[in-house]
C-alpha cells in the first residue's frame, strides 16, 4: 500500500513551523506496514490545493492530508477538496452538534466561524474529533483513498488513531522488520565499510546509516514473507553486523548513550564522579537527563577557572604552572581529585579548547584530554576533535563516557577514531 | 521567484527524522524573498528521485535539495542527477582534493567511500563545503537552477550561507523586513494580550508567535514599498512592542539567551559561580556554550548527592535533616557555599524534583528551588513546572539565568508566570 502525506499550511512553507506531523504520520503508517513514498507540503491556498489532489488522485492507494479545517479565514481544505471532487459543501449535522457541545461546554456559544468547520464535501465521511473540535473526513479521489485530518498534532493523532488506523491495518499485511544499531567511534564510512556486502548476502535487506554526530545509525531493514519471518531474519542479521562493528555498537534504537553508560554503571555497582573544564556541565547535563541517575552519579566539579581546579579538585599551582590546565597532567589531577573529592569508584575528567579562541600551534582548538581514574590505574587520552565549538564539546562528552562504559563493561580502549594516544598510568 | 524544497532520504519518509531541513530553508529563503511553493520528501530509491527530478524540471525557478550526498551505498543524489540529466559522474578534482585534507587532519586516510563524495555530475558546479566532507552541487535542470545539498544540517547551512543565499539574493526585490524579539517570562497568550490591535493599527504588519518553551518569540513581518521602508517601519514597530513587553524582551533574533545573560554580567564586570542539584550541569553547558564565558563563569557545582551538598558547598548535616534537599534552607545554602567557595560576585543555586520519581503530596515532581546570592543579599524562589524531566529542566535553568541578568542589569524581579513566591534574605 502506497501512502502519500500532504500537508497544508503556509506556516510550513514558510518555514515559521517543523513538520512534525508529517513525521508522526510516516512512523505510524511505517509500523502499520504501509510503504509511505512521499511527503508533499503546499500553502493554504486554493487553487493550489485543488490543482495538488486532481494531480495526486489515483497515483498512490492512500493520501493522508494535515491542516487547513480549523475555523479562519485561511482554513480553506473542505473547500478545496469539494471543488476538486466538483460537490459542494454541506452541513454534517452530527458534526455540527459536536462542535456545539464543545463549545457549550467551554461555557460559550458557538460562532458561524465555528460552524463552518462542520461544513464538509458531500458524499465525505466525517471522522469524529475525540480531543478538538474540527472533524476530519474521508473521501474517495480518483482511485485512492483520501483522508483528511486537523493540524493540531494532538488532534491529528487521536483521530488517526481512532478512525485510520483500524481502518488501514486489516488490509496491510506487514511483511517487514527493522532494527536500528547505534554506534559511537567509527567514522560512519568506516562503518559503512565493515557492512560491505550485506545488502549482496541477504535478500530483502536493505542497510541504511544515519549520522548524529557524534553517533553513527544502522538502520537494518528487511522484507520477507510476513512480518514473524522478517524480523526473525532481522535480528540474525543483527546479530553478523553486531559482530562485524564490535563493541562500538552501545545499543538499539531506544538506547541513549547516557542511559546506556548508566546501565553499565549500574550493572557494576559503582559510582562516578565528573571534572569538567572545556564541557563546563555538558558530561553532568547529559548523565542526569537519564531518570535514576542519582543512583550513580555522585557529584560533578566544573572547574571553569584555574583557581577552582585546586580549590575543588586539589590541582597544585605548581602543575598548573609546569603543565597548563589543558595537559595530560592537569587531566590526571582532575580526574583523580574528583575521585578523591567524591570517593567515588570512578571519575572522568575534561580538559581542552573548544575555541573558537584560545588555540595555539601546539594546543590548536579541538585538543581535549580526558582522563578516567579508578581505583587501579588511570588513563588518559589526547584527543583532537574538528567542527565549531558545540561539536567539540559534544565528542569530548561521548569520548568521556565511553571510557566510562568501557571499564564497567570490561572492554578495551583501544586507539580509534576517537581514542588516541592513550597512556596508562598505575595508581601506586 | 518561485521556489521547491527537495527533501531526499528513506529516515524522513519513514519518519524517523523530522525535517528541520525543510523548515530552515524555507524560513530563510521566505526572508530572501522568494516564494517557497511546495516540500517534497522522497526516499533514497534511484528510479523515484530520476522520476521526481524529471518531473520538477521547468516546474519551479529554483529546487533546493537536501540529502544522500555522502559516502554511503544508500546516498544516491548524485547518481541520480547524474542519470535524470543524462550524464556521467566525474571527479571533482578540488573536491577530492578537500575530502583528503580533511580525513588526513583527522589522520586518517581517504577510503573510497570518501572519495566516492567527490563524484559529481558532469558539468555541475561544485559548492565547497566549508564545515564537512561532502560538497554540495549546481546544475541547471530543464529551466531551473537545482542545487543539492548534504542533509547534515549545519552543513547544510554553511554552504547555503556560503554558495547559494549570495547567489539568490541579487535576484529577489526584498519588499519586506522581518524582526524576530525573543521573551522569556510570560506565557504565549498574555504575550499576544500585550501586542493585540498591533496588526489593525500598522498596515502591512503580520505579527507571528513561535512558542519554544521556555522562550516566546515575536516576529515581527512588515511589507511596504521596498525594503528599507519596511525595514525603518519594522524598527519603529519593534520598539513600540518592547515597550509593551517590557523586560520581558531579553534580546533579538540571533540573541541566545545564556549569551545575553553572560553580556549582562561582562557589562558589570562580575563573575559567577553555580550550584546546580536536579539541573545536573545543564545550567552550566548553557552558560558555557558562549565563546568568551571564562570571562565570567569562574566554577560550578553539580551536588547531586546529599553528600556532596556538604562536602562541596558546606550545607551543614543538620540542615539537610531538618528541612531535606529540596528546601529553600538547601537553595540559599547552596548559593551561599558556591559564592563562598568561588569568592565571586554572583552564585545561584538549583535543587528540586525534576521526575518521573521522586515527588511527593507536599513537594511534586516539577517543584525547584532557585537562589541568588550577592553581596547584600540572597534571593529565592519557588518554582513548580509542568512538562517532562527535559522541561522542568530546562524551565528551572532559564529562571536561574534570568535572576542573574535581572541582578546585572538592575531589573526587578517581580512575581511573573516564571518567579514566584519570592523571598530576600538580606546578608548579615
């Protein structure tokens, strides 16, 4: 089944709004099984509109339309759509007494604005509104079924919901399963390369990537028979490209990097603690927005100034002096003076340029250390990061807590992308 | 001119993805002066963007088209430019050129993958990309000009800044001028109550509202003869609406507010220090998001734990005990410690319940804590907001940096949606 979404409203066009209805609508009919081949959004307008749907009719199965039933004067879609089917515009009774009663139950009357919301083309079937008060409809157009929906995305969902989507899943048969891996320290050409020929080995496999700096997606897709067979071949695959990306893979779909670094914490009992300069909270921000995280995370220093890496962490002037504060050797202090400060099992700490000033030739903008203390030993690693200086911040954080994942997990730190000149230093 | 945003890549079409891409070019070629008459969004299927290109050529003025440019098996624009205009894909030499200094300043050397990014239709142009790998492209199709695009949005952005905005704009009579006034403090409805009548009493004046919680923004839209007239009166009316709005304003559109806040404390030449609970560093990663904010931000605490309200800030036991962590005792304490540990000029301090657990009958989820401390005194006030984790969050960091840029600048702090249930604590 070929789905096509259209939305209408000059705010988009314009730019004055994100289409996330569009979005919505292409993740639900996705998962129903349908095949949604385009998205298409014109301005409130018409003649445009009506040009839109005469074109549209027929091409696809089904066109689920957004926007354009509210009460003003630039709500122009029941027009649109009668003009196109050449009906007119006719009062849907029940519709019109829904709208009464909601606005009754605000304690108003309702207004001839609102009344020609219930004016739809005829022969259209209304699709009651559960939560606002402009109604839906469906009507056929050449050969597809056409629905159209309010703008309001909560509105818009509760009737797909309630009227769509039962109507569309009987007769989609979901033949297809997809799962999404989420990686952090490959560049995404190389890991494009170690999935080389999946797509030849598997029928009905397609591979898709998806790069969130600083996180790299594997989005494995696969059509089968029936939806049972597709997402049994679907975790199979899964499970060669798991092998074939290692522990750079950090989890599914659902799994945050921070959630994820947590878990790994948490399945160790133990209990971290931060020192951020250049991140200046960035690393404590993306820990604590994982709901929990009190049962881990201790505490955080963010050391802006060379004045609070020793009056919070015990960093000496002297190394200051010898070192400068972006140094293996000030990293290592941080790192172990928060763990101190904390008693923490584990501590990472931050240190570096995230420019756009503040570089010279032998520190350039992008060098960070990092550095991660237990009880054992502590590691430490210079790294240089490029992009502006949100993108700097934002690897030096994924670098930070990878190292964390990786010592509660138990895996290597091995040099990669992101992890360079890694020294090792044994707590004495 | 007219002008269609071609969206290309399977994560949009299944709705993985929202399309910011869609929304940030029309928003800023709608500024330029072109009409944006339609979105389109196709999947990554060679056949279906031959079809689409083919279909679109001669339709509009312009096609700006984002996506499936780098270096993957499912980035298929260029080939598909490539065959819709019946020609081969050649090396750009420069452009190769560019890919291999950048993987080799990250030391690495150029894959294949890589290389394959510099595979550009016979005879287009190429569009350097200033920020990333994959270069953009010029072609004339049918009788438009189509440009492509990597669908990484800062890249994205850069070379449309760079390469297509110059290029466009010498073509476009700009009749219009926009101001955008960025609000913090009151909600979106009480904004619109203090700007009623505006539109009726200026022709030519659209007044648009874009909710992005916490901040409300105004954007203010005239159209007149051409555009310096509209630019003097979009001025003229800016004004009248920041009398309306009062301090409420806090800057214009390029005005993040963490950077106006650091402006505020650079203008008194006073310092800051945090003391962040259930904000977890986000107050922070804000305010050192801003180049230069070691001018300012001297440390921060990020006290997590009960523990390291002590050890960190010197919230004495007791206190803790008797009032508990989420108390305006803890709030002012907190501020108090941070301004005493970094001996600046300013501290202010957060602790509260930011969910889905944690709160009770008397202190529920969404309930913060804010203080700030100066030299005569220490400011706190209660807080409850609604919304998710992220929000409350995000919420209570606004308020916070609020207080601090209404102290710089000497403004009241009044009750308001935001700031409630004030008490002053004058220092002893």
């Amino acid at each position: 089944m070929k789905v096509l979404v259209l939305s209408i409203g000059t705010e988009l066009t314009r730019g004055e709004l994100v289409n996330t209805n569009a979005t919505w609508l292409s993740e639900q009919l996705t998962e129903l099984g349908a095949e949604v081949v385009e998205h298409r959004t014109i301005a409130d307008d018409q003649p445009r509109i009506v040009e839109e749907l005469r074109e549209l009719a027929g091409r696809v199965d089904v066109i689920v339309s957004t926007g354009g039933l509210g009460p003003t004067t630039d709500d122009l879609t029941s027009a649109s759509v009668a003009e196109a089917l050449g009906v007119e515009l006719r009062t849907h009774l029940p519709s019109l007494e829904a709208i009464r009663r909601r606005y009754e139950a605000r304690g108003r009357a309702m207004t001839p604005a609102g009344a020609r919301m219930a004016e739809l083309p005829e022969g259209a079937i209304a699709l009651p509104n559960p939560v606002g008060t402009a109604p839906g409809f469906e009507v056929a157009l050449g050969g597809c079924v056409a629905f159209f929906l309010p703008g309001v995305p909560r509105e818009m969902q509760a009737i797909f919901r309630e009227s769509i989507a039962s109507r569309l899943a009987p007769k989609l048969a979901r033949t297809t399963h997809q799962i999404h891996l989420r990686t952090f320290g490959l560049p995404e050409s190389e890991v494009g390369e170690r999935l080389r020929g999946f797509e030849e080995r598997h029928a009905g496999l397609t591979v898709g990537y998806r790069a969130s700096t600083p996180e790299v997606e594997v989005k494995i897709h696969v059509r089968d028979v029936d939806g049972a067979s597709a997402e049994r071949r679907a975790r199979s695959i899964a499970e060669e490209a798991r092998t074939a990306l290692g522990d750079f893979v950090f989890g599914e779909r659902e799994d945050g990097f921070a959630a994820v670094v947590g878990e790994a914490l948490r399945s160790r009992g133990w209990s971290l603690a931060l020192a951020e300069s250049c991140t200046g909270g960035l690393v404590g921000q993306l820990v604590t927005a994982v709901a929990g995280s009190s049962d881990y995370l201790l505490l955080g220093a963010v050391t802006y100034s060379n004045g609070a890496k020793t009056s919070m962490l015990g960093v000496s002037q002297e190394l200051l002096r010898a070192y400068g504060a972006v140094s293996a050797e000030c990293a290592v202090a941080m790192a172990e003076g928060a763990r101190r400060l904390a008693d923490s099992d584990l501590a990472v700490s931050l240190t570096g340029i995230a420019g756009p000033g503040g570089g010279s030739e032998t520190k350039p903008v992008g060098t960070v250390w990092i550095a991660l203390s237990s009880a054992s030993e502590t590691v430490v690693t210079r790294q240089h990061f490029g992009g502006d200086r949100d993108l700097v911040r934002l690897q030096a954080a994924y670098v930070a807590l990878d190292l964390v994942r990786r010592a509660a997990l138990r895996l290597e730190v091995r040099e990669t992308w992101t992890t360079k000149e890694i020294q090792r230093l044994a707590r004495s």
